[in-house]
C-alpha cells in the first residue's frame, strides 16, 4: 500500500519529468531546424514559411536571439489567444468540441473538489475506524482521509449521501447545457458550411446483381425510377486494394532509392553496396542503386498489369456506389430513407467527405460484415480478459505489503527505502502506461477488419473498443486484482462472515494507484505530447537521409491528428475516476483537475500549431462522449451503494436507490431531446440552404463540381502518370525536332547533290521511323518503367460514369 512518501516521489518524478519535457519543448520549438515538428499546421496551411534568407549557416539551424528564451511560456498566452469561432474556422468542428470536453471536465470537478475537500475530508478523518481494523487490513495514511475511515453505521453516511446527490445532480446539469451547446454548435456548423460534395451524395450498399446489367446501369435505372426529380448521377465504386498496396510498396522502394542516390552524392568516390537477404546479412551482394532502380522497374511493369485489370475486369467493380443529387433536399430524403422492399438491399447512409473516405473497406461483400463484426466481438472479449494477467502483475508491484505477506523471500528486496516508495510510488503507473502503448493500434486494426466504411466511425468504434477495455482492466481489474491480491492474507485468516466487510472497507484503498496513474498518464504523459520526440526523430532522419526537394521536406512532415480514437477513452476514465472517486477518496479529485487543465493548454497548442485533422464529422462524437459520463455516474452510484452496504449504514444506503433512477431518466431525456441532430439532416434545413443557394447562384453547375469527387484516390494517381507520360512524350519530341534541325544546318555546308542524298535518306527513314512508331503505339509496351500509351490500351479512369439528363 502506498504511503504519503511514496506518493510524494512519484509526485516528485512526474513533476520533474514534465518540467523537464516542457523546457526541452521550449528550447527545441525556437530552433529554426525544429520549425516543421512543431509547426507543421501552420506549413500545411500556407500560413508559415521557413526563412531561407538566413546571413549564417548556423542561423538556419540555431536561434540566437536570447529574448525568445527567456519568455520560453509564450506559447501559453498563444495556445489561449485564438477564440472558439476562429479556432472552428482554422481547425475545424471536430477539434474545438474535443477541447470541450477538457473544458466540461473543469466545469465538472473545480466545483466538486472544492466542495468535497472542505465538507467530506474532515468528515473522514474524524472517523477513526481503520485504528480498530489494523490488524485485520493493509492502509496508509491516506486511507483515513477516504471513506473507509468512517466507522459502521455512523450517521456521518448520510453526509456522503447528500454529496453524492449535490454531485450528480450538478454533472448533469452540466452535460445538459454542454449538449445543448454542441448540438446548436453542430447545427450552425453544417448551416454556414461551405458547399460540399457530402452535402448532396449517398452511400448505396448491397447493390443487387442484374445478369443483363452492369452494377453502374443497375444503379442509373433504379434511381431514375425512384427519385427521377434529383437524382443527378453515380460514381461506381472500384476495387483497387491490390493496386494500392503496389502503390505503397513501391513508396518505400522509392524512398530507399532516395536514400542510396543521395548517399553516393555525397560520397561520389563510392557506390553502395549491400547484400539482398534477411537484414541485409545474407545473400549477393549487389549495386543498391541498380538494385532498387530493377526493383521499381518490375514494379511499375505489375502496376501496369493491375490497372488494366482494375479498369476491365467488371468483377472489379463493387456492389457500392456514391450516388449524387441536385438538392440537399434530395440527398437527405434519400439517405434517411427505405429505398426497397427488402430491408437487405439498396442501403443508402449519409457518404462521408471524400477525405474521410476509407476506400479498403468498401470492397468488403456486405454479407460478411455481420460475421466479421461478430468474430471480432469475440477477440475484444478475448484480449480484454487476456489482459488481465499484466494487469494483475501490475497490480502486485502496487501492493507489495500484501505481497510481503503472502511471499515472505521478497521481502529483503523490495524494504530499502527508496527501492520501494519508487516501486509502489511510480512503477505501478508507468508499467500500466507502457502496457497499453500497443493497444489502441490493436484495436483499430480490429475495427478496420470490421468493414467500417469511413475514418471517422473507425476511431468511433476503436474509442468504443478502448472505452470498454479500460473500464475492465485498468479500473475493474485493478481493484478486483489489486483489492484481492493485497488482502489475500486477511482472506485465508478471518471468517467467511467477514470477508464482503472487508472487502467494502479494500476498495478505497486503491486510490493511490490511480493517483499514480493520473500522475505518470496525466502529467508526464501530456508533457510527453508536446515535446513530439517520436516526430521529432523521425523528421530528422528522414531529412538527413531522403529529403532531396521542398516538396520531400513536405512529405517528411508528420502533424497527426488528435486521435479520438485513443484521447476519447482515456478521458472518459478520468471522468470515471473522479466521478466515482469524489465522495470516496475526494483527496484523488486535485489529480483530476489538474490533469484537465494541464491538457487544455497543451491540445489547444497541438491543434492550432501541429494536428491537421484527417476528416471533418461535425461532431458526430459527442453522443457517445455523452453517454460514457453517464455510465461513470452510474457506476459511481453502484460503487458507493455496494460500500455503504458494508458499513451498516442500514438508514442511508436504501436513498440511494433514486440516484441511478434519476440518472437514467436524465439520459433518457437528453437522448429524445439533442441526438436526433447528430443523427439525421433536417428537411427544414436542407431546403432552406437550397433555396438561398439557388437564389444567389442560380446558374451554378452542379455536374461539373461533383463530377470527381468520390472518384477513387488510385485513379488520380493514374492521371498523374498519364500526365508524367505526356510530358516524357513532349521532351522526346523536342529532342528529336532539335536533332532534325541539327542536322540540316550540317547539310547546307555539304554539296547539293550529297545534300539530295541525304535528304532523300532522311525522308526515307522518318518514313519508316513513324511506320515503326504508329506500329509500336498498337500495343501497350513497358521498357524500364517507362508507360507508352496506346490506342489498345486500357479505358482511361471513369471520370464520365454520371447519366445526366437534367441541365444546369
């Protein structure tokens, strides 16, 4: 059990450990070298440019300006400095709600700990129980400031009934104004937003198979039949998942080849070499630059072969498509809406903006994602509780006078004193910490292979799986393992009768782990992400070994993203502690606010200067961010009524039976009352942007600015190559209209009648140069990577698959 020491060095290490962080953050920020790590959004955006006028070389990579290291917190004030409407319109929706949630965390806790530490701390302290139990259970000094520390049938329950009350009931009031904000928030954002492509098309799934049909007639004739006044056209969904991960293995050859080229720059007296097994520890040993020049050679000949199979293969086209309409009206009727009589075909859904697109998935056979969705609800149940061993471990270096008891030969390890305030201290937290690194990768591998169709609901379903996780293993698992490993003595020493008392009096006990947790996760942790040291690396290796251009300095560039996926989950555990810990160890509540504030400013920083969100959902997030507080405060309720049955507190515990009642009614409530607007598109609102979008556009051509949009990413990089081909084309014609007239300026120095010979020569081979040209240009011919288009060749990309009869 931890004491106050321990838990002073732990406070000690993680304060030192973020101090640390952020002054090396302060120092690298202002370096002229670091500008693109820690200023990567602002690159993206045009809004920031790297001074290339530098006097010094060492200017360029070293700021000597001594002021910007003085007010090295200026990044503070410049993280608080830009308002939620300017913050909307620089990052976007997603990210000033996400803030919210720090914000409602404030506005939730700096109440309640206040509260809480003037009224429930002095009321356990006077209580005095854990004297009389010291024989029988394992506590510390900051047990008697808990719960635990109120003796049996005490009328002092009825104080912590009343908080609890007081505590609720203001958390609900707050995430109903807070829901109430982010909806009118949500709907403003999708009034005033721009015209998108999103706005007018539908995601139509299960497209069912007509023998005499191809799946892009299918789908022209049953919209034209069903929504003949809207409907404007449909983009067919094609499945390139094999060219795409050519694509991608060619990148990386690429950028091997980079790495080798500007090697040899370098060192032109050698050439590299290396060896083309395992490691490159085994095999023969070969010119790497000629290597990977074959290497991608043979590459681009088998891309060449998978676009024609892309391109004429009906089966690559998907039961999928993104149908388009004129109105937003049209859109909306057609995506909330039964489009069939069998409920199994023609789903429509809302289409995602083309960024938030996850194009992998939409060739996944609509009939196996029940059965994909299924097999990996059984592997989260199985890694959760596969889980539970570490987090047992984990636990036992939390608890180690209960170890000391049941294993007596550790004993002379772990009793100096700094070996075990920093065990028990800060091991515990950052063991857990380093446990879950993996995982939230792990879990968005599983939700991929679940078939979602979109990025965003990918990091929805991953918080989801994230969220459950952590409510099993870190906070379940570690006080059921934690709880039973430390009083495993008292178990096998006391009566039957006695071990739920014990039990009830062990719970609070675990505060001190979380606290440790909240310490090395919400302190040192939070420190960590602003320093980036992982994108600082990374961008310097790639600087110093493959950035040849601007445009490679660009690509080298990692902003990330705020990752719902993975902060969602670990916010609702904060959450979940405090709610739950308030009227049970209130001293835990400091640890809570702390950790919202610290974030605040740092996600703040991160967003407006680093992240570059990968997709805009208006917020679809927050009903779930909604209903996981709920659950905390319902698991808060339970909690504190399984530990008042323990104490006798046989007056107060039945009141509160109405606690969870009132909860779930409030739930309830702002589920009828705010989701719909996360869920579906007003009519109202649709047709009143058409109109004012007709009124002050009235000539505007839908056709052509929607004609793309969905349009498969790999197809783009197909007409960058026909472009790239194109201009290789140019080039070699101009050299060989350069040569021609080289040649003729050499002829008229020649006599006239060697000149007719030569004339004569000449037509007679440009004659059958372009015989053997037009010859070669009717079939389709690779030589060393280079693409010579023909007239046989396959179809061009499927820009012109809409069937428009309405005119603009």
């Amino acid at each position: 059990m931890a004491t106050l020491q321990d838990l002073g060095v732990s406070a000690f290490i993680n304060i030192l450990s973020a101090l640390v962080f952020l002054l090396l953050f302060a120092v690298l920020r202002i370096q002229p070298v670091n500008d693109r790590v820690y200023f990567p959004k602002l690159y993206l955006a045009h809004k920031r440019q790297h001074d290339h006028t530098a006097r010094s070389a060492v200017r360029r990579f070293v700021n000597l300006n001594i002021c910007t290291y003085i007010t090295f917190l200026s990044w503070v004030p410049g993280a608080l400095r830009m308002s939620e409407v300017e913050l909307i319109a620089h990052a976007g929706l997603d990210s000033a709600v996400c803030l919210r949630i720090y914000t409602l965390g404030l506005k939730i806790f700096l109440p309640i700990t206040t509260l809480a530490l003037l009224v429930l701390i002095p009321v356990n302290v006077s209580g005095g129980t854990l004297l009389d139990l010291k024989k029988e259970v394992v506590f510390s000094n900051i047990d008697k400031l808990s719960i635990s520390n109120v003796s049996p049938g005490s009328n002092r329950f009825f104080i912590h009934l009343l908080m609890a009350y007081v505590f609720t009931f203001w958390a609900c009031f707050m995430l109903y104004k807070e829901y109430s904000n982010v909806a009118f928030m949500r709907l403003h954002f999708l009034a005033s937003q721009k015209r998108c492509a999103d706005q007018f098309s539908v995601i139509v799934r299960n497209i069912p198979r007509v023998s005499i049909h191809s799946t892009s007639e299918t789908v022209d004739e049953f919209f034209r039949r069903n929504h003949p006044d809207h409907y404007l056209g449909q983009q067919p969904v094609y499945n390139a998942n094999r060219y795409a991960k050519l694509v991608k293995q060619k990148e990386r050859l690429q950028n091997w080849l980079d790495y080798y080229e500007l090697k040899f720059e370098r060192h032109p007296e050698r050439r590299p070499t290396g060896r083309t097994g395992c490691l490159g520890f085994c095999g023969r040993e070969v010119d790497q630059i000629d290597y990977y020049r074959a290497r991608i050679s043979e590459l681009e000949r088998r891309m060449a072969s998978e676009r024609q199979k892309v391109l004429n293969d009906p089966k690559a086209v998907m039961p999928v498509s993104f149908v388009t309409f004129d109105s937003r009206w049209g859109a909306a009727v057609c995506a909330q809406t039964q489009q069939s009589k069998n409920p199994t075909q023609w789903l429509t859904d809302w289409a995602p903006e083309p960024r938030d697109v996850y194009w992998q998935n939409l060739a996944i056979p609509f009939f196996s994602l029940s059965i994909r969705r299924f097999l990996i609800s059984v592997a989260v149940f199985a890694l959760v509780f596969f889980y539970m061993i570490p987090i047992a471990f984990v636990q036992s270096l939390a608890n180690l006078e209960g170890l000391e008891k049941v294993a007596p030969f550790l004993k002379p390890v772990i009793e100096a004193k700094v070996v075990k305030s920093f065990l028990q201290g800060f091991l515990p937290g950052l063991a857990l910490k380093m446990f879950l690194y993996v995982l939230p990768s792990v879990l968005l591998i599983m939700s991929k292979v679940e078939g979602y169709v979109s990025l965003s609901s990918l990091e929805r379903r991953t918080a989801s799986k994230y969220y459950y996780f952590m409510l099993v293993n870190v906070f379940l698992g570690s006080i059921i393992a934690g709880t039973a490993f430390e009083q495993l003595y008292s178990f096998l020493h006391q009566p039957p009768t006695q071990i739920p008392r014990t039990i009830g009096v062990a719970i609070p006990m675990k505060a001190t782990f979380f606290m440790t947790y909240i310490m090395v996760d919400g302190w040192a942790g939070i420190a960590n992400e602003i320093l980036r040291v992982k994108a600082l690396v990374i961008y310097h290796l790639k600087n110093m070994f493959i950035v040849k251009t601007e445009r490679d300095r660009e690509r080298a560039m990692d902003p990330g993203s705020i990752g719902l996926g993975e902060n969602l989950p670990s916010l609702q555990l904060y959450f979940l502690l405090g709610l739950v810990y308030a009227v049970v160890t209130p001293l835990l509540l400091p640890f809570i606010v702390v950790f919202f504030a610290f974030a605040f400013l740092v996600y703040r920083h991160q967003i407006i200067n680093v992240y570059n969100q990968e997709y805009e959902s208006a917020a679809a997030f927050w009903p779930q961010v909604h209903s996981r507080i709920i659950a905390s405060l319902l698991i808060s309720h339970v909690t504190l009524f399984g530990l008042m049955s323990t104490k006798k507190a046989a007056y107060s515990t039945p009141l509160l039976i109405f606690l969870p009642l009132l909860t779930i009614w409030f739930h309830k409530y702002c589920k009828s009352r705010f989701e719909q607007a996360f869920r579906k598109y007003p009519l109202e609102e649709a047709m009143a942007k058409d109109t004012m979008e007709h009124t002050s556009e009235p000539n505007l051509n839908l056709k052509s600015f929607l004609a793309n949009a969905y349009l498969h990413p790999i197809f783009h990089l197909f007409e960058q190559a026909e472009k790239e081909e194109e201009m290789v084309e140019v080039r070699v014609d101009k050299a060989e209209k350069q040569r021609h007239r080289h040649e003729e300026d050499e002829t008229q120095v020649r006599s006239s009648s060697q000149y007719r010979e030569e004339t004569h020569f000449r037509s007679t081979h440009e004659t059958h140069y372009h015989h053997e040209e037009s010859h070669v240009s009717r079939s389709t011919q690779y030589h060393e990577g280079i693409h010579v288009r023909s007239d046989t060749d396959s179809p061009p990309p499927p820009h012109f698959v809409y069937h428009y009869d309405i005119q603009p």
